[in-house]
C-alpha cells in the first residue's frame, strides 16, 4: 500500500466565536474514515503570521525571517493537498487566510486545493477569489466545493465543535447526491495523481 495522502484541513478564519471549526472538524473527521489519508488540521489561530511586508516575493527568494515563516512554509511543504475552509467577509475571504497564502509559494505548487465556504451564499464570493489566488501560487483547485447552505448554517450555528454529523446530513442527500463524497473524492484522486507526478519530475 502507498503511504497516505497527508491532507491539510486549513481553517481560514481566527475570529472570536469563529463558525468554521465544525466544518472544519466534520471534514476532518470524514477524511480520518478513508485508509488513504492522513488528515491534519492547521488552525491559523496557531501561526500568528504578521503582515506581509518583505521586500521580495517568495515566487522569487525563500523567506528565512521573521522565524515562523519558515516554519509554516515547512509546514505547508509536507501536504499532498489542501482543504481551505473559508468564510465569507463583505463579498471576500478573510485577511489572514489571503497573508497565510502570501508568505509561501514554492511549499504550494502543484497540489490539489478544495474549498469549503460558509457566509452569504454559502461563501460563494470568496472561493471564486480565492480560486484565482490558488491558481497563480500554481496550486490546482478541484472542480467540486462546499458551499454550506442556510438552513444547514443556522442548524449548527449555536453548536458547538465538533458538532453531530447529522447535522451535516442535508449536504450528503437530494437531487446532487453526496456532495460531501464527492469532494472527497475529487480531492484525493488528485492528490495522489499530483503526488505521483510530483515524485516523476526531475
């Protein structure tokens, strides 16, 4: 058997009473039940990045100061693929989400990034930017995405993290089927196409 995936769940929000750890906890249970997957969340309340400010791009130098930048970009650097869980700030994606992007760029390339949303339309807004920020970190986001709806929303609002899957039930059933397999699914087939080409590449 191949060595897992080593999926990163990032929770992209580090407000006070933040929504996003029961997605983020829901989804790192789920990837926990497949034997290909080595789940890992990585909250971005534990990586007090300051502002970007250096003179150079990482696209184009490897940033060594201040300390924790090498450290997260290290961190980065041992995934095969990303989940990114987003909420949604006035039609956008959170500030720290977009300076935790920016710090890092070669740790990013060539690996799969899905997307989880919460917020008006289901975080519809941000992940549409946030796809055209991936893409010029030549990361590759995945067709599918959660976008959790209303009611789902409002159910888990007052809960607490993890919060009960069944809670989650409603994105699992209907006329779309299983979104949350699907994305799944769609993750991890190219995380391991991805890694394997990855591995091909002088």
């Amino acid at each position: 058997m191949s060595t897992p995936l080593k999926i990163q769940v990032i929770l992209g929000s580090t407000r006070q009473n933040r929504f996003g750890d029961k997605p983020a906890h829901y989804l790192l249970d789920e990837l926990g039940k497949r034997a290909d997957v080595a789940p890992e969340l990585v909250d971005l309340r534990d990586w007090p990045l300051p502002f970007f400010d250096h003179p150079m791009s990482p696209m184009r130098t490897k940033i060594t100061e201040p300390a924790i930048v090498p450290k997260w970009a290290a961190k980065v650097g041992e995934a095969d693929g990303y989940i990114i869980i987003s909420p949604e700030y006035n039609h956008g994606y959170s500030a720290v989400l977009k300076n935790a992007l920016d710090w890092v760029y070669a740790e990013w390339r060539k690996k799969p990034v899905g997307f989880v949303g919460y917020g008006g339309t289901g975080g519809a807004r941000a992940i549409e930017q946030l796809r055209q920020v991936v893409i010029e970190l030549d990361m590759v986001p995945i067709r599918e995405a959660i976008h959790l709806p209303i009611d789902v929303y409002l159910s888990l609002m007052k809960e607490t993290a993890p919060a009960a899957p069944e809670l989650f039930k409603p994105l699992r059933e209907g006329m779309f089927g299983d979104r949350v397999a699907q994305f799944l699914d769609g993750l991890t087939k190219a995380a391991h196409l991805m890694r394997g080409a990855r591995l091909e590449s002088p």
